[in-house]
C-alpha cells in the first residue's frame, strides 16, 4: 500500500492512497455500493461495528452510515457525484471525524491483469490537523475491504 498526504492550503489537505486487490475492478467497485458488504468494511472498526448502512448508489444518490461510539450515534453521510462502474467512484463526504467540513473522495479501480485490480483513492478538502487520522482510518478500512473480498461466502451474492 502506498500512501501520501500533501497540504494544498493552509487549513486544508488531500491523503492519497493506493492498494492492491485480488479481485476484478467490477468485484471491488461493488463491494462499495452493495450496503450489506459496505456496512462490513466502510467505516467499520472491529470495536465499532456499522450499526446502519443506506446506499442510494446513482448519480445524485446520497448514502448514511451509522455508528455507535461511547453510546452515541455517528452518520457519515454524503451523496454520489460520480457512479461509473467499475471505474470511479466519486463522493462528498460529511463525517464529525473531519471537523464538520463536507469533503470529497474520489476512488479509481484500475484492473491489473485479468483478476486484479489497484484501488487509488484520493480525499480532498481535509482540514490539515485531520489528515493524518484521516489517512490511518482509510488505511484501516481499505485493509477491511480486502478482508471482506477475501471471503467468497461474503461477496457471492453480488
């Protein structure tokens, strides 16, 4: 996995990150729009499990998931800009981890050979002080997602 951060303003920063799948770009892709298989990865910590997962996967569609932390309910929310699949996936995201601030991620799932696929994803917008944290949870989750990939009992019915 590769990964950089660079600081495009004072007050705002991108996180760039790059992984590898063993699974097909159009495999990947879903895995971010299917809610019972996003709900197992995105956002998710082993600790804090999604509580709720809506996807309205279009252009224009918006999606919440919901988390449970100390007792209280966290939405990560946001709406698609961007659905083509399986190439990129584009979203605003409002999540309390980026200080109030709506940003936005923009995935590409780029095939490497016939059953592969590399996954770079970019977040922009990130207040500066966020980015590191920022960059450790998607770290985190994309590490989730090739878990989730990894078990054909999980992913067989997209």
């Amino acid at each position: 996995m590769h990964k950089t951060m660079r600081k495009t303003a004072d007050t705002l920063a991108t996180v760039h990150i790059r992984h590898h799948y063993a699974a097909t770009p159009a495999r990947v892709f879903d895995a971010w729009l299917v809610p019972s298989l996003a709900g197992l990865w995105l956002f998710a910590t082993a600790s804090r499990p999604i509580r709720s997962a809506a996807i309205d996967a279009r252009n224009g569609g918006a999606f919440c998931f919901v988390e449970r932390r100390a007792g209280v309910s966290i939405e990560h929310r946001g709406a698609y800009l961007d659905v083509a699949r399986p190439h990129r996936l584009r979203f605003e995201l409002f999540s309390p981890d980026f200080a109030g601030v709506m940003t936005r991620v923009t995935v590409g799932f780029n095939p490497r050979g016939s059953t592969e696929c590399e996954l770079l994803l970019t977040h922009d917008g990130l207040p500066a002080d966020c980015a590191a944290q920022v960059e450790a949870r998607w770290t985190g989750m994309l590490y989730g997602l090739a878990v989730v990939l990894a078990h054909d009992d999980i992913t067989e019915s997209m």
